[in-house]
C-alpha cells in the first residue's frame, strides 16, 4: 500500500540546530560536557542512590545536604535546555 501525501516543504539540512558546537566535538561525534567539579558529581551519586536497598536513607539525605551545590536557575537551565 502507498499513500497519496507528499511533502511541500523543500527539505533543509537543520543539524546546526542539534549540534552542540560550542564545547565541540569528541573523535566519535558527539558533543562535549563541560566538566563538573567533584563536589557536584559526589551530590549527583548521592542524589541518584537516595532509594538504593541496603542503605540508610537517612544517613543518604544527610549527606546530600553536606554535598549539595547550590546554582541558579540559569545555570540549571544551560544543564538542562529544553526540548
């Protein structure tokens, strides 16, 4: 079976759009983070394990607190941009 629809618009190269040329690229093509400090990938494990089996949950949520890195919102924001 085939369908009657064709597509009007003239087709456009838009990878300028997804590509994250700022920070570059690494030898297989995909883009580069900038990197984080210890402190933050230390919170960043914390934070995932909170609901973990076999730990204290309490003790978890302390130590978030301790690791916690406080940024602002834009900085949130440049982490995660939306779609």
């Amino acid at each position: 079976m085939s369908h009657s629809y064709t597509n009007p618009s003239e087709k456009q190269d838009l990878a300028h759009l997804e590509a994250n040329v700022e920070d570059g690229v690494d030898e297989h093509g995909f883009s580069k983070r900038k990197p984080i400090s210890d402190r933050e990938c230390i919170y960043k494990c914390l934070d995932n394990s909170r609901a973990l089996a076999g730990l204290d949950r309490k003790q978890v949520a302390r130590l978030c607190d301790e690791f916690k890195v406080e940024r602002t919102a834009e900085e949130l924001q440049n982490e995660y941009p939306p779609l």
